[in-house]
C-alpha cells in the first residue's frame, strides 16, 4: 500500500478551522487507499512565544529546559490533530518523538537525528490509523527532550518518509510552493515548479526560510521526493527531486536568497604557511559555531587576510574564538562588522552558462551597491553587502536575471521514489569528531556523508590587487572577461583593508593570459596569473552545516605540509586552491583523511 507524508506547518494549523482542513487532507488520502502520517509543528507563533516567555524569566535559559519548554508546542497541535481526524470518523493515533524512539544527540536546541524506530508507526499504520507524529522533538540517548533547530518539523518529515520509504513527502505551507526568492520580500517571485535537491539545499542554507536545509540532506540522501504546496488551496507546489527531473534547459539561475542577519570576521595578517587555517576553524569548530561564507585569498607579503560569517547572534562567542585563534598563529588582528547580509543567487546552469557573475555584478553596480566580499561554488554565487542595501540588491538581482518572468509549466509532475537506500551517489558515512567530548558521534541518520574527493588541475589563477572598496569594480572586472569569452570558475574576494582588496579567479590553463590581458586592457589595475594550480574538493551533502569537515580537511593537508591560498565552500562541497606540485599529495592524503 503506498504510504504518504504529510508535514503540516504553524500557519496551517493556527486554529481550529485550520486543523479541521488539515485533518480532512489527510482523510482524502486515506481514502484513496493510502497509509498516511502526518507530521505537525507547533500552532502559529506558538514557538516564538514559548521563546519569548522564557526570555521573560532568564536571558540565558538552560538549553535542556528550553527543549522541555519548546517540545512543549508540537504535543498541543498532535493531541488537536489525531482528535480532529477521529472526529470525521478515521481511527487516528498520535506520538510525541520519544514515542517513536526518535533519537538524537544531546546539542540541545540543535540536536541531529540518530535513529529512529519504525516497528510502533508501522503497527499503527498496518491497523489503518493515521499517524501523527510530533515534528521538530526527539530525544537523546538519555531520554532528555531535544529539538531540531528552528524549522526543524520539516527534518521530522523528511527522516520519517526516508525511514519508513514513504512514496512521497508533502510539506504544506503558507505558501504555494517554492519561489524564486522570499515573495514576501520581492513580490513580484514567481513559483518554480521544479527544482533539484543540490539547489534547494544551497537556497536553503542561504536564507531561503520556506524549507529546514537539513530536511533537504535527508531528501537527497534517501531520495525522497517532495512536494512544497499550499494548505489553503489545491494548486500544484513544487516538486523538490533529482538533478536528472529538475534540470530546466536555458536557464541559469534558478532563485536568489538573503541572509539578512550576518556578521562578518576577519583575521587579518595570517602567517601564510600551512596549518594557519586549521588552526583558525579549529578553534571555531571548538565552539560549536557554524560559520558561512569561508572566503580566504592569495596572500600579499607572506600574509593573508582570512574571512568568514556568521549567524549575527554567534557573534560574541565567534569574536573570543577568532581572538585566541589570532593570537595561537600570530596574526596581526582581528575585525569584524556586524551589519551584513549575505545575496546569494542558485541555479544548476551556472555550472555551463556564462557572464552569470557579470551580470550579478552589474545589477549590483547599477544598483549602487558594494560588494564587500565574493565567494562561488559551482552552482551559487554569494556575495556580503551591507545590510541596509541588501533588499534592494535582491530585487534588482532577481530582475536582472528575470526571475520575475519565468514561465510556470503546468505540466502534472509525479515523480516516483529514487530507490529505498541512499541515492545515486556513493555515500561514505562520516563519524563527525564530537567536539565536547572526547569521544566521536556514534554513526547516525543525520551524520556527515561524503561522496568524494578530487582533484582538478586544469585551472590557472588571476589576481587582482588593489580592488578599491566601491560598487562598480567587479561589474567592470567580468564584463571584460565576459567579452574575452572566458569562462571563470571560482571567484573570491576578500574584505579590504584601508579600501584595497585582492580579487581572485580561476579560469582554464589555456585563457589565464586571454583573461589578464582584458583585464589589464580595460585599465582595471595591477594583475598576476599564476598559471596553474590544483583545485582540491571534499564533495557531500551537509557539508556546511557539519562543522567538522572543513576542519578535518584543513588539518590533513596541515599535516602533510600543503599550504591553502584559496578557499570556496557550499553545502555540496568544499574547495581549495594549493600549489600545482602539490595536488596529487593532497588528493592522497584527502581520501585518508576520508576514509574513501
Ligand atoms: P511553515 O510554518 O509552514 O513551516 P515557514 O514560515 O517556515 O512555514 O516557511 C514559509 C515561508 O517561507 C513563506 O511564508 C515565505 O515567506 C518564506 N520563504 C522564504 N524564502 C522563500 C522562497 N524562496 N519561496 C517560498 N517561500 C519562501
Ligand atoms: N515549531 C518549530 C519552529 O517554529 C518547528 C517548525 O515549525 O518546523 O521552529
Ligand atoms: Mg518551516
């Protein structure tokens, strides 16, 4: 019999009528000859209440006693759910977490999905209930209550349909779908119909609030397709699938994102010489804190600046980490600014279309805005700007890649589940280091996975010095390179110092002297090519949110003595750029390090 997932949102059971429309969704679904199992998160606001309360007696709450008070929201809305169902006549049962044996690590507040047992679900389903299941709660191996980060009922409902192979996962929410950014901030986004994991999952770490990143790790993991769609009516969402359903032809970007609440660290004078970095997010990674943008360029006079981001409110606890580790390599100082918000902008075609980065920076120029740092990976580009240009740069970026006027296909859409285990790639599971304890995570549903390591050789870099700290640069830097027909693969640049910045890109061996001589001919400043390098990537899903990677990465080519002098990172994967006599070393020593 198939079985189906629903995850109901806080909007979509506010109040009774709504809980009412809900349970009758999951009726018709019954009645179609489904098993059904819904998951809910809390009513409305009901978490940020809860918040807010306990604000009210502490501001600094006991992290255990604040998963005690949050879980708290998701018992109220299964109790409502299982009695509103019974009430239309369907036999309906519902389960808190720990009911289900779902369990999880002790980080409370943050905690990730160890295990989950079936066998109770699966008996109340084989007797023809409805299962709801509480979204968002766990708990750990000592039965203590613990919740999944803010978001985290659609994580819930990703893992169950995962677990319990579920033919399909529906997330109903208050809005239709996916959209090509945030439409309460651009109202002019328009619904995609279709989009691949990879992208969600970058958008989705990027500031795309509409789905939890890490429901979308599970999705990809296992498989699982989803369908986004709206509780208040029953128009067609967006499909959430494979790369091979979701590619759309022509077209480069798929959505763009904003993270308003950033704040921005920067080391400045890192020794260059190997080991530095390590060091530097080692001690971050110590404190738990899951740093963003990772964005580090060719050093100037032995040393180099090292920047990175962060939630705004890890802030303080990042500044103490970034100070003891200045001090720990010799580093001059230490800024920061808090007032910064990352751009991003998405899309599989990135990887083969090109003047994407040119016409970011062009609508980012004639928009007035400065771009204070760059970051790409192969499917996004991020840039951090000042907070208070950061919705206006989001509009004039989705218009410049006309995301306000994608044609909607209407074509019916029912992809079938990509097999019962992980998907179609080879995953590695990963023990991530357990960084309060001694001791390493025992293997879980959610740990860290990697697909692979590689090793590219083919690239050459070009630098630019002296970038001045004003909007415009960039625009005029790829609209040269765009014209030279080159196609440019990672692009970095660094905060300035004293307004004078290094701006760094890769493009293939054969066109770095094509690339320096339009650069150098449009008169944009003091050039170097160095004329080959090897990019070294850890490729996986989750890679962000797991701290421990790019520390584990860092510290095997510390040790064999590989100096990094460039650094990309996304959700999909982490890069590196070395010394071209060093890549096959550093190949070698990534798959120990990873155990592939
Ligand atoms: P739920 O309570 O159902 O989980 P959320 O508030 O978590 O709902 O997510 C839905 C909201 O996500 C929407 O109301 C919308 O404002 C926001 N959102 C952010 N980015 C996007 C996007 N790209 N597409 C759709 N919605 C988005
Ligand atoms: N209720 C939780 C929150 O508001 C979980 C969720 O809604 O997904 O964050
Ligand atoms: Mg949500």
């Amino acid at each position: 019999m198939p079985l189906l997932v629903q995850k109901f949102g806080g909007t979509s059971v506010a109040d009774s009528d709504k809980i009412l429309a809900a349970a009758r969704r999951a009726i018709q679904a019954h009645a179609r000859g489904e098993q059904v199992l819904v998951v809910v998160s809390a009513r409305g606001h009901t978490t940020d209440e809860l918040i807010a309360l306990a604000k009210e007696i502490t501001e600094t709450p006991p992290a255990r006693e604040m998963d005690m008070l949050l879980a708290t929201g998701e018992q109220v809305s299964v109790a409502l759910m299982a009695m509103a169902i019974e009430s239309l006549g369907v036999p309906a049962i519902s389960f808190t977490g720990a009911q289900i044996g779902l369990v999880t690590d002790s980080f409370h507040t943050k905690a990730r999905i160890r295990n989950i047992s079936t066998e109770r679900m699966v008996q109340a389903l084989n007797e023809g209930k409805v299962v709801i299941v509480a979204g968002f709660q766990g708990v750990d191996e000592h039965y203590n209550i613990t919740t999944l980060g803010r978001g985290g009922s659609d994580t819930t409902a990703v893992a169950l349909a995962a677990v319990l192979g579920a033919d399909g996962c529906e997330i109903y929410t208050d809005v239709d779908g996916v959209y090509t950014t945030d439409p309460r901030t651009v109202p002019e986004a328009r619904k995609i119909d279709r989009i691949s994991y990879d992208e969600m999952l970058e958008l989705a770490s990027l500031g795309a609030g509409v789905m939890h990143s890490r429901s979308i790790e599970f999705a990809k993991k296992y498989g699982v397709p989803i369908h986004v769609r709206s509780s208040f009516s029953d128009a067609p969402g967006t499909w959430i699938v494979a790369e091979s359903e979701a590619r759309r032809l022509g077209v480069a970007v798929t959505g763009a994102a904003l993270a308003k609440d950033e704040a921005r660290i920067t080391i400045l004078g890192a020794p260059d010489r190997p080991g530095v970095v390590h060091a530097i997010f080692r001690t971050i990674a110590a404190a738990n804190i899951v740093v963003d943008m990772i964005v580090q360029n060719v050093s100037t006079g032995g040393t180099a600046e090292v920047s990175f981001t962060v939630a705004k409110g890890d802030l303080p606890e990042t500044l103490r980490a970034a100070e003891l580790a200045a001090r720990a390599i010799g580093a001059a100082d230490v800024t920061f600014d808090a007032e910064v918000a990352k751009l991003s902008i998405v899309g599989l075609g990135m990887r083969t279309h090109t003047g994407v980065a040119t016409t970011l920076f062009e609508a980012l120029a004639a928009a007035g805005v400065n771009i204070q740092m760059i970051t790409t990976s192969e499917i996004k580009i991020s840039v951090l700007v000042d907070r208070a240009s950061a919705v206006p740069a989001l509009r004039a970026v989705h218009r410049a890649f006309l995301l306000d006027q994608l044609a909607g296909s209407s074509a019916p859409f029912s992809p079938a589940r990509c097999g019962a285990g992980p998907g179609p790639m080879k995953l590695v599971p990963l023990v991530e280091m357990d960084s309060s304890a001694n001791g390493s995570r025992p293997q879980g549903m959610e740990d860290l996975v990697i697909a692979g390591v590689e090793l590219d050789e083919s690239q050459a870099r070009v630098s630019l010095f002296h970038v001045p700290d004003r909007p415009g640069y960039a625009a005029r830097v790829f609209r040269s390179i765009a014209d030279a027909g080159v196609f440019v693969d990672m692009i970095v640049q660094n905060v300035g110092i004293a307004g004078d910045s290094v701006l760094s890109f890769t493009v293939p061996r054969d066109a770095a002297d094509r690339a320096a001589a339009a650069v150098r001919a449009a008169g944009l400043g003091e050039v170097s090519v160095e004329p080959a390098l090897a990019k070294l990537s850890v490729i996986g899903v989750g890679m962000r949110t797991h701290t421990g990677v790019a520390t584990r990465m860092f510290a095997a080519l510390a040790e064999r003595d590989i100096n990094v002098n460039l650094i990309n990172t996304s959700e999909v994967r982490i890069n590196v750029g070395t010394d071209i006599t060093r890549g096959r070393d550093g190949l070698g020593c990534l798959e120990r390090a990873f155990a592939l």
